[in-house]
C-alpha cells in the first residue's frame, strides 16, 4: 500500500495516509499535538511517537506509543493505519518495515481499516473511531506516567487485558523506556494506592474513606486559582478515580518522575515553567517502614518525626535518638493471657 504524507493542518488520521517525522497531529482547540519527538539529552537517533503539550514552550510529552522499541530516524518511521483499522508505528517507507508498537482494536479485517479514523481529541485522548462513531481504542486506557483531567485511574475493574493499570516512570529525563517506579491500586483491597521501586513497597496512601468526591484548593503561583475535584466512580464493571479542574485553571497534570516521586504539576506562565504544587511522598518518614512496626508518622509536629502509638515505646532508644526509625517500638507492658 503506499501511503500519502499527512499535511500539518490535518487534526486526524485516515487510512491512506501517514504520520511522518516533521509533521503533527494537533487537537482542535490546538492544545495537543501527537508525532514523533526526540528527548533532550537521548540519543539523536532515536525517536518516539508520542503525545504532548502543543501551546506551551517547553516540550512536556504526557503520553508515548513505543517506549520499548524507539524507531531510528535513518529507517523513516511512520504512523499508520493497518488493513484491521490498528494504528501500526513501523520502520521503512509505506508501512513495509518492522513493526515497531501497534493498537489492539479486534476489528474484523473485514470491514477495514477505511471506516476507521483516529482523532486527537482537546483532552490529549488519542481515540479511534468507526464510521459509526464506537471508540474502537484510546490512548486514555494506556497510561505512561501521566494522568491528565478527565482520565480514568482504574482501581478495581472486570475488563479483560487490563488487570495491572499503574504509572510507570521514565527511565531517565532523557529516555521514556519504563523506568523503575510505578503507581497504582493496591491489588488486594484497591482501597490504598501503592509507590512501587521495581517489586519493592516505597509508600502507601491513607486509605479510601468513601468519599465520592473531594476538591482540593491549591496555591499556585499564578494569577489564577486552581480548584482540583477528585472523584471516585463505581459501577458493576469498575471502579475509578478521575479528577477535573476549575474553569480557567493553567495546565494541570500529575505525573510519576523518574526518581519515585507523584507531582501535582502546573504551568505558569509567568514563569514558563512547571511548578510544583503538591508531591507525594513528601515527608521521608511517609516511607513505607520508616517508622517501624507501631510506629507512626506525626505530621502535625514542627519537625515531622516518627512517633510510637500509644501504649508503645521504642525498641531501641539509642537507634531513636539517632534518627534511625526502622527497629519500631514495642509494648510498654506485655499483655496478660486471662483465662476463662
């Protein structure tokens, strides 16, 4: 099949045509753009199909196709659509390379990928659509280490092929391949989320009260305010959390760095910049096991510090004294049997 080049004013992508480095996709209110991009600091060569910021200065890519296997520039990458209306990322001109990262949509061959078009949509959602309108597949239901507003953050959930829905950091500030870090519900309870450093437990949230919904003031700097609504949906199927912002609110996003850190993060322009307006863990003795068995974190101290329940006391005053919380604390009095 030969393809013909996108043009950089088209905002979607039908079959017969392809996405070619040097040309975008951009979102209809010109908020995101999706194409290939090489990372600061990467190797040149190396390029990825991704989506990001498209009215901001600094390059911020929230989303990206081929983190495992990175296309070569001298191999003349490109996006297109196959005959089973998947998006299909590969090397080589007209689509007759290898086959780099593809989209799962089961549509029969049949019908072809000629009623099939993939539109990037203001939220920075990349969905494919039938003629009929049906979302065949949206890069909303593949996180990298980005959650925009109005995503889903699936924490319990009976689809099929989606058990394990996390974050997953980048490598490094230059390489979008997985890194080591991920975040996501707790598969046992789905009540708590978990920081993860490879298989290694790093933090945990408090655990779901049962709020339906949550809005959290922040301070920014900024001129205009941010209102963040967090919100819990349940359904036979799922169970989610999404959130939104306030109406005229800067770019808002979170996202998991590459050194084990949440961020809530949100551009300024005065600035040109993103800063930071809330990050998790923020208190080392938030991590997880830092405070030993009974042992606590106490926020509202001046200086927060590890703390015994009540009834306890440290295992090792010496090891407390310190700064070495890990040994925990034990009964001040061993309890009784009573026998009946």
């Amino acid at each position: 099949m030969i393809f013909l080049p996108l043009s950089v004013s088209d905002d979607q992508l039908v079959a017969g045509k392809a996405l070619l480095p040097g040309s975008t996709i951009v979102s209809d209110g010109g908020a995101f753009a999706l194409g290939f991009f090489n990372p600061s600091n990467s190797t040149p060569d190396r390029l990825y199909l991704g989506i990001w910021y498209n009215d901001i200065p600094q390059l911020t890519v929230v989303w990206v196709a081929n983190r495992e296997t990175p296309a070569s520039s001298s191999a003349a990458p490109m996006l297109s659509f196959s005959n089973t209306s998947d998006l299909v990322v590969s090397d080589g001109t007209n689509g007759g390379g290898r086959i780099l990262w593809r989209t799962t949509t089961k549509v029969n061959s049949t019908s072809g990928s000629s009623s099939s078009t993939a539109v990037l949509l203001n939220t920075g959602n990349l969905v494919i659509r039938s003629s009929s309108g049906t979302t065949l597949w949206q890069s909303f239901d593949h996180h990298t280490d980005t959650f925009l507003p109005g995503m889903k953050f699936r924490l319990k959930h009976s689809m099929p092929g989606s058990n394990d829905e996390r974050l997953i950091s980048w490598k490094g500030p230059g390489d979008p391949s997985p890194g080591r870090f991920s975040y996501g519900a707790d598969p046992v309870t789905a009540l708590q989320l978990l920081l993860r450093d490879g298989d290694q437990l790093v933090a945990r949230s408090a655990a779901w009260t049962g709020y339906p919904v949550r809005s959290d003031y922040l301070a920014v700097n900024t001129s205009t305010e941010l209102i963040l609504y967090q919100t819990i949906i349940i359904d036979n199927e799922e169970m989610y959390l999404t959130y939104n912002v306030s109406d005229g609110a800067p770019r808002t996003r979170y996202v998991l760095t590459y050194y084990g850190e949440t961020q809530i993060q949100v551009w300024s322009d005065k600035s040109s910049a993103w800063a930071v307006v809330e990050k998790w863990p923020s208190l080392k003795c938030n991590l997880y096991g830092y405070c030993g068995s009974y042992g606590y974190c106490d926020e509202t101290a001046p200086v927060p510090t590890c703390k015994c329940l009540d009834g306890f006391e440290p295992t090792s005053i010496q090891e407390w004294r310190a700064g070495r919380f890990s040994a925990g604390c034990r009964r001040k009095e061993l309890l009784r049997a009573i026998f009946f």
